[in-house]
C-alpha cells in the first residue's frame, strides 16, 4: 500500500548512514576514500548477529533483501543490473534523497567538516580539466576523477544531473544549493569564470528539463 511504501522510503531514510557512527569510531573520519565504504558498513551493522538491528526497525523480514539493497547502494556510483523493479524504485528514491541532502550539506557546513580542509584551501584550489569535461557532460565523477577540492564542489554540482525523479530535481531548483556551491569566491580568476558558466549552464540545463517532463 502507498502508507506502507512511505513508512519503508522513511525507514531507509532514517538507516542509510547508520555506518557513520562506525566509520568514525573505527577510523576516526568520514571520508569513505582514507577508510571504508560507511554503506557498507551500515549494511553490516544491519546484518550482524542474526540482522538483530535490522528486526528493531523493520518488523517485516520479507522487506529485508530490498532495505540492505537500497542502503548498500545508495553512495555507489552506479547501480548493478539485474535489480527488481521495486527494490531499484526506492533504491532511486534514498539516492536522490541523499543526492540533494549532500547539496544541502555544502552550503550549511563548515567547509572543514566537508572535506577535511579549511576554507582558504578550497577557495585558492583550481577546477581540473577532467572535473570540467565531467560536468559538461551532465554525470557524476568518479573518485579517481577527482583531483583537486574544487573539483570536488564540482563534483557534488553533478548530482543534481542523475536526479531519476522530477520532484528531486524540483527540490534541487528551488533549494538552490547546487548554484550556491558554484558561487564561492574563488581566488583564481579562471576558476571563478568556469564556475559562473557552470551555474549558468547547471540552470539552464535544470529549466529544460523540468520544461520538459512537464509535457
């Protein structure tokens, strides 16, 4: 039913980052990069001694394979073939949630908190010639895409392109975080005119679609 369907998208909202707390206890850090995938490790926790936590949250065993499913997947790049139409409807759901919770997330907090650095470093950093191709092709970048921490600014901007659902990317446009990302002041001159551009393109390109899948 829609109730029940809403209660699960709730549930996997509530336990996807269930792995931070362990993340920082092991490793002492967020970054997924310098210690272990925090999914994995929610899916971990869920799992352990006979998916004891899991029973907590999620009364119904039959919902098990698809709530470990959509929460070991939600930061991956790229989704596996094969899933079930269901299990692959709200693993979308909690990847966009994520997506523009991230976006969030980079406007509202400290810069330190982010990316492990101070604000002055993101700022003087300049944008990769690999991170600006990525963008203009409208996808996210991998990891080892990633080389400088304007790249990374960059690389949480593309999110909002894989956005699977209209209303994510309605809520994306009217935050407005993903343009605020690509207003920072920073220092290099040319990095200040290709992030201008990008949040000119990122609009445009936002209008369009919604234009479109209004039709």
């Amino acid at each position: 039913s829609s109730e029940v369907d809403q209660n699960l998208a709730w549930l996997l909202g509530l336990l996807h980052d269930l792995g931070r707390f362990e993340q920082v206890r092991r490793f002492g850090t967020f970054n997924d990069a310098v210690s272990a995938s925090h999914a994995r490790l929610s899916v971990e926790l869920l799992r352990a001694d006979g998916k004891a936590l899991l029973r907590r949250f999620c009364p119904n065993p039959a919902d098990d394979e698809l709530v470990l499913a959509a929460i070991g997947l939600h930061s991956a790049w790229r989704m596996p073939d094969g899933l079930d139409e269901r299990t692959r409807t709200f693993c979308n759901l909690l990847r966009d949630a994520d997506k523009i919770d991230i976006l969030r997330v980079n406007c509202q907090e400290p810069v330190e908190s982010i990316y492990g650095i101070d604000e002055r470093e993101l700022l003087e950093s300049r944008l990769s010639d690999t991170a600006r191709q990525g963008f203009y092709q409208h996808r996210t970048l991998q990891r080892s895409e990633r080389s400088t921490p304007a790249d990374m600014v960059v690389s949480h901007v593309c999110f909002v392109y894989e956005l699977v659902y209209r209303p994510s990317l309605v809520l994306a446009h009217d935050q407005g975080f993903c343009y605020r990302m690509l207003e920072r002041p920073f220092v290099d001159a040319q990095t200040r005119e290709d992030v201008a551009q990008m949040a000119a393109h990122l609009r445009a390109w936002v209008t369009a679609q919604l234009a479109e899948k209004s039709r």
